[in-house]
C-alpha cells in the first residue's frame, strides 16, 4: 500500500508520497517491504499508489528486475478511471477491492497486505505457516507495547490460542485499555519481559485467504483498520502473529528524524548490515565517498558523498552529498543530491549569486533534515531547539514536530539564520 498523503510528513512528502521519502544514505521507504518479500520467497509484489508517485514510479522501475523463469515481478497499479468510478482511491480497503481484477489474472490462495512506509525486517513465512496451520481466515501481525504506550494504536484482545476476540482502534479510556491487556498465557509467550503489562497493536500488516478477502470488501467500506477487520469479527476466523522485533511506523517528520539518527549507533535498532535478509535498492554505480581530514563521531555516509574539513556528530548522509570546509553538524539529516553540477553549471550558479548543491563553507547546523537538492550557502546558522513549529526564513524553513527542514531544491542565502 503505497498510496497515502502523508501529510504527516509534510514537507517532506511535498513532492513525493511517503514510501519514495529517501532513508538510510540510500534507500526509499518502499525498498523495506519489497526487501522483506524477497527475502521470503514472494516475488508477485503490486504496488498501490495514488499521491506525488513519479519519484517513487521511477525508482521501482529502475529497481526491481526479475529474471523471466521465476514468474517473479513488481508491478505499479495507480488509481485510474474506470467504468464503475472516477474518483480516487477512498482507503486502504477500496485501493484492494478497485484492483481485485488485477489480481485474478494469476493463480493464488493467499493475498498479504503490507504498508509502504514501515521499518521492519520480518520472514513473511512465518506468519503465513501460521495462518495456514491456524486455519484462519484472516491473519493481523501485532507487535506487543507496554499499556503505558499504546496510545494512538489499534489494540487486539487476543485468545490464549490467539484467536482475535475483540478489536479497538485507538482507544483512550484506561478501563478499556486495561480490558484488552494480554493473558497470563500469552505474556509467558513474549521473550522481552518488562514487568508491565503488555497489549497486541496491530502492525497494519495482514494475510487473507483469497475467498474472504473477496467477501471482506464485498461492500462500501474503505478502510481496513477502522472497517474491515472490526467488521469481520464473529464472521471470519480472525487470529494474531505476535512479532517482537524492531518495528517503526515512519508517520510523522519526528519519528522519520530519530528512526534515521538512530541508524548511526553503533549497534542501531534495524540492522542493515544483516547478509541473510539484506536490504536491496537501485544500483546507481556512484563513486566511494571522500571524507577529508573530518572529525566523524557516529556517521551513516552514503555513495558519492564529499565532505571536507568538517566536524560530523550523529548524522546520516544521503547519496551525493557534499558539504565543504569548517562545518558543524550534529544530529541531521543530509539527503544528498539527484546529479552532480559540472563545472559550467557551478560558474553560472555563483554569477548567478546562487550556492553550490550542498552545504557551503562554515555551516553550523543541528537537530535538522536537509532534504535533496537543498543549497546552503555558507556561513548559514540552522538549529530547531528552542523555536516552535512553523515557517522561517520567509517560508524557506520549515520546522515541525520539533525537526528543522529544509524542503527540497530549496536555496537559503549565505548568512542565513535561523
């Protein structure tokens, strides 16, 4: 499901939906859930999309490339017109029930509903054995989260045998909170034990048989959280697939910033450097980076990056990045660049009074996401703390959930404050 606004992610998400937003120095978003299918032997992959998908278009295109023996394939199905209807996509229900068509075309028992903005690694495999060996209709992935954070979540109450007996989408009241917590057998089935109590959220990541998919959207609900799932409890054999790994749902500009930060510890929460389920994305045949006598402490630095004579703390570089002398930057996020300016092209931007790509000398930046083909000319002085959410620098920065960014392709002047 690649699809939503992700207005959430605003302004990141101005001129690309949310699974093309730039992750890790050098993957997209989508790269996740597509990676995990690979690596779990499920090669017929459909991609959902509707909003700003020209960016996300081109990178799967370029990307994905399955050998003609496998049957394997990634295929893009955007909202189009049809007979029956001319508007877009309404939710996550009807983007499935619009292009249930598409699907008949290749033989199947089994259909799995994954999100394309989510960090995770999991063996699809596994919940399927399980779905099959349940006898379940339907089968949700739920993470457990202690009852002191479960807020904003749709939260199961689950069987001992996990069987799905109720479903509540974001509760607030604490009784009905506390009404949903998992049983004393079902705890002793968690390997992390916490002392507190613990309730199943759903991931947003479901398998179905093919049949009760067809009767779960038999009908005008568009959502499958709110509607479908709810509405099937007590006509579908409903179960949950406890997952315990890590596992972020990239929603907000926030937790995109610390879920990226958290990439440069030294042993970061998702592991990228896993060689049984990598983690795969386009091949762009760029040159090794340069680092020219910096100061690095803790670093994600991505292909065809140059950074000179700079102090770097806690930073994650995305593809072509370039930073030039005497900067300082601790706890940002450089996206890097789409192309690199020839030597014509930097003469006619600085007779133009215009900066290079990347951040000019004697920068001192912090707590920040310098989105592609950003121009920072030198000297400029860019921090979030302290400043509330809003719009700075005549509209050129914006800074929300407490994140400074610099939208891309923007150009802020030399001397720049904020």
């Amino acid at each position: 499901m690649g699809g939503g606004r992700g207005t959430r992610l605003q302004p990141l998400t101005t001129e690309r939906c949310k699974p093309a937003v730039p992750l890790a120095g050098k993957y997209r978003l989508v790269d996740i859930p597509i990676s995990n299918c690979i690596n779990s032997d499920i090669n017929r992959i459909f991609i959902l999309t509707q909003f700003q998908t020209a960016s996300l278009h081109r990178h799967v295109q370029s990307t994905y490339h399955f050998d003609p023996f496998g049957g394997g394939f990634v295929d893009i199905l955007s909202a189009e017109q049809t007979e029956k209807g001319s508007d877009w996509y309404q939710g996550t229900a009807d983007a499935v029930r619009r292009n249930l068509i598409h699907f008949r075309s290749f033989p199947h028992d089994l259909v799995l509903i994954l999100s394309g903005d989510q960090l995770y690694r999991m063996d699809y495999r596994k919940i399927i054995d399980q779905h099959l060996a349940s006898g379940a209709d339907v089968t949700i992935a739920a993470i457990p989260f202690p009852v002191s954070k479960v807020a904003g979540l749709g939260l199961m109450q689950v069987n001992d045998d996990l069987s799905i007996g109720r479903f509540v989408e974001k509760p607030k009241d604490p009784a009905i909170i506390d009404s949903l917590t998992l049983s004393p057998a079902v705890e002793a089935r968690l390997t992390a034990k916490t002392g507190e109590k613990h309730c199943l959220a759903s991931m947003g990541i479901y398998i179905f048989n093919r049949r009760a998919l067809a009767d779960a959207l038999d009908n005008t609900m568009t959502d499958f959280g709110k509607e479908i799932i709810p509405g099937l409890l007590g006509k579908k054999k409903l179960f949950a697939h406890i997952f315990e790994g890590y596992w972020e749902d990239i929603g907000t500009v926030r937790a995109f910033f610390e879920a990226n930060l958290a990439l440069a510890q030294p042993l970061p929460p998702f592991n990228f450097f896993d060689p049984a389920a990598p983690i795969y994305t386009q091949d762009r045949y760029l040159p090794a980076s340069k680092l020219n006598r910096c100061q690095i402490d803790h670093a994600v630095i991505g292909d065809g990056c140059i950074i000179a004579d700079s102090t770097i703390r806690r930073c994650v570089f995305g593809i072509r990045s370039f930073v030039e002398e005497g900067c300082i930057l601790e706890d940002v996020i450089v996206m890097g660049s789409d192309y690199y300016e020839t030597t014509e092209q930097q003469d006619e931007n600085l007779a133009q009074g215009r900066p290079h790509l990347g951040v000019g000398k004697g920068c001192r930046i912090s707590g920040a996401i310098i989105d592609k083909n950003a121009r920072i000319g030198a000297g400029c002085m860019l921090q979030a703390a302290g400043k509330e959410d809003g719009s700075y620098a005549g509209g050129a920065v914006i800074i929300r959930d407490g994140v400074l960014v610099v939208p891309k392709g923007v150009t802020l002047p030399a001397g720049t404050v904020v």
